[in-house]
C-alpha cells in the first residue's frame, strides 16, 4: 500500500488494524501478503481520515531543532500554534489542537539554519519527501567565506572547487548525488540537492574550503518560501503539490 503511495506503512498498520482494508474482497489482516495480481480496496472512511490530516510550512528561526529536543533546544514544532499563524495565509484553514497529533518534520533544517520546514500528519506526504525513492530537489541560499576572504568570495574561489560541488565529493563514505551549485551574489551560492544528509551542505563546503556563515532553504519541490516571515506558518494550500 505504501509502494502504491496510498499511505505510509504506518498508516497502513492502522487501516489494516481498523478493518478498512480488502484484498480480494476479504478484510485484510496484518502481515498478509499480497502480489501484484491481488485487488487492494480501501473503505472511504480512512480517505475521510486522511483528508483531515494537514501539512505545515515553517519559516524556521535559528535556534530551533526539526525534531525532538535535544540538548536543551526547543523543537520547531512548539512555533505551531494560533499566535504564529501567517495572517497572510489563503487556505481558509482554521488552527485546532488535534492538528498537533502526530504533527512531524518531513526533512530536517540543522539548528544554525533558517527557512522552510515542513510539518505533516499525511504519510503520504512524508514518504514524498524523505522516502528512500524520493526525487523531490531541495533549494538553499548558502552565503560563505573562503579563508579570510568574506568579500567577493566568487573572485577567488577556485572554479575546480565549484566543479567539485557539483559532483565528485563524498560523505560518511560515499558519494554524493550531483546537485546543482552556482554563484547567486559574490558572497552567496545556490545549492540544489535531491538528498539531505546531516549537515550535507556545511559538510560539503568544508571539503572545498568554504565556511558557511548563512544558510536559508528556500524551496522544496514546487513550493516556495515565499514571503513568509520568520517563526511564521502557513498550511500547505489545496492546490499546491511538492
């Protein structure tokens, strides 16, 4: 079920457990197997269930972590709450308390950076995101230092070493996927990854050289920032998809 993206495996376990879930015309129980040639048919009430399950967008703050807290530092997740709610959202949404329930970062946004974060119930959702299959390219705006220079970094960083973001560096052992790396401003870069390893971008730029002395991510998929203000949210609007 969750290969044919109508759930998480999660969501499945709970369907399955309720009895909304036929195969071949029989409730299903957990752990059946099923091959490609089996008729899957789920009742409408977990539709209805899914359909209640928003997703957030968070302008996240430097300071806060993505998931759990840890070390003292408050989740990004304590922000959700009526007061932060963007005034400018268009979804019509209203915030309630059980909207929280189950509420989980899709990706993370290290600690020191800033800028989109998205919060999701909906496993389907997430599984698009942060899935072992998911293709879904992330883009960041990531202001450096090379060396001493602060300045004008563009001028005197090596164009081999550009090259080398691009493609041809490894972490924890293995090599990265090639993203897209260009001069945004003389001081600034723009990443474009289709991965998120831990602190893959300061990672990155340390291996070349480079100091990261900003970052902000500034998309994911086809949704945008936009003009969001910092420690803001919005939902994820009907007619938006990643």
């Amino acid at each position: 079920m969750a290969e044919l993206g109508l759930c998480s495996r999660r969501e499945a376990d709970d369907w399955i457990a309720h009895g909304w879930v036929r195969v071949n015309g029989q409730v299903a129980e957990m752990g059946m197997q099923v091959g490609p040639g089996d008729r899957i048919e789920v009742d409408p009430a977990a539709h209805g269930l899914q359909q209640q399950r928003v997703t957030i967008l968070l302008h996240k703050p430097v300071g806060y972590v993505s998931g759990q807290a840890e070390d003292g530092h408050t989740p990004a997740a304590a922000l959700i709450n009526p007061r932060t709610h963007w005034p400018g959202d268009t979804s019509r949404q209203r915030f309630s308390p059980p909207q929280l329930r189950g509420l989980a970062p899709a990706g993370r946004l290290d600690i020191d950076s800033v800028g989109l974060l998205v919060l999701t119930q909906d496993g389907r959702v997430a599984r698009q995101l942060i899935g072992e299959d998911s293709t879904v390219d992330k883009e960041y705006l990531v202001r450096v230092q090379y060396g001493e220079v602060a300045t004008n970094v563009q001028a005197v960083f090596p164009a081999a070493q550009l090259a080398r973001l691009c493609h041809g560096l490894s972490l924890d052992g293995q090599p990265l996927k090639p993203a897209r790396v260009e001069w945004q401003n003389p001081e600034q870069l723009r990443f474009v990854l289709t991965e998120g390893k831990k602190r893959q971008i300061r990672r990155m730029c340390e291996l070349v050289g480079l100091k990261v002395v900003g970052l902000k991510r500034i998309r994911i998929g086809r949704v945008t920032l936009g003009n969001l203000p910092v420690g803001q949210w919005r939902y994820l609007a009907p007619h938006e998809r990643f």
